[in-house]
C-alpha cells in the first residue's frame, strides 16, 4: 500500500506533484501581456468545477509539456475573468482560442488549436 503514492506518481506524472508546463493567468495584466509574448499562445477558459474541464486538463498539460519550448499554453478561470469572458462571446466551456502574430481566434478542439500555432 505504500507504493500506491509513487505508482501514481509515475502514472500522472509531474502534474500529481505540482509540476505543470501550463501557466494560469490570474490578471488582466497578466492576460494584457500575452499580446507581447512573441511565442504563439494557447488560452484554455475554463472552471473548477466543469467536468468537461477536468477531462480536457490532463491533455492540455502533456501537450503543454511536449511544446513549452516554442508555444506558451495558459489556462484563465472564467469565473475570474467574467468581463473578458463576455466580450469574447464565451457562453460554454472548455473553450480554447490561440494568439498569434498578435490575433485571437477561437477554434474548436486542442488539437485544431495545435495544429493553427504549429502552421
């Protein structure tokens, strides 16, 4: 029963531990820098409390891992960012959008996102 903790461990991976590649903007000046960040960007709205979310947070975080060199992958809380959210006519959520060469656009699927910034 011990070794229940590490099997875990090696199973999830880093993300058990704390350790995540996927950065969670807690601002709107952190969300403002975005647009100067010269990687492009992968923004996941999301919630605590969605299930949908929660099946979409392990995939985000491995291809985050895999890519953190050349796209940066962030996750906003909706509930945080009510506003934004609003103006950008979000009304389900996970909902992903990408920033590049200083754009937003929405797309349907993690993967339609990752393969718009790789392009």
């Amino acid at each position: 029963m011990k070794r229940l903790p590490l099997m875990l461990a090696v199973l999830y991976g880093a993300t058990l531990l704390g350790a995540t590649s996927v950065k969670e903007i807690t601002t709107m000046k952190e969300y403002n820098l975005l647009a100067k960040e010269k990687k492009p960007v992968v923004l996941l709205f999301y919630a605590p409390w969605c299930g949908a979310c929660e099946k979409i947070k392990a995939p985000y975080e491995e291809v985050a891992s895999e890519l953190k060199d050349t796209i940066l992958m962030v996750k906003l809380d909706v509930d945080k960012f009510k506003p934004l959210v609003r103006s950008l006519g979000i009304n389900a959520i996970p909902t992903i959008y990408i920033r590049k060469a200083g754009k937003l656009e929405r797309k349907q699927n993690l993967q339609q996102a990752i393969d718009a910034v790789k392009s």
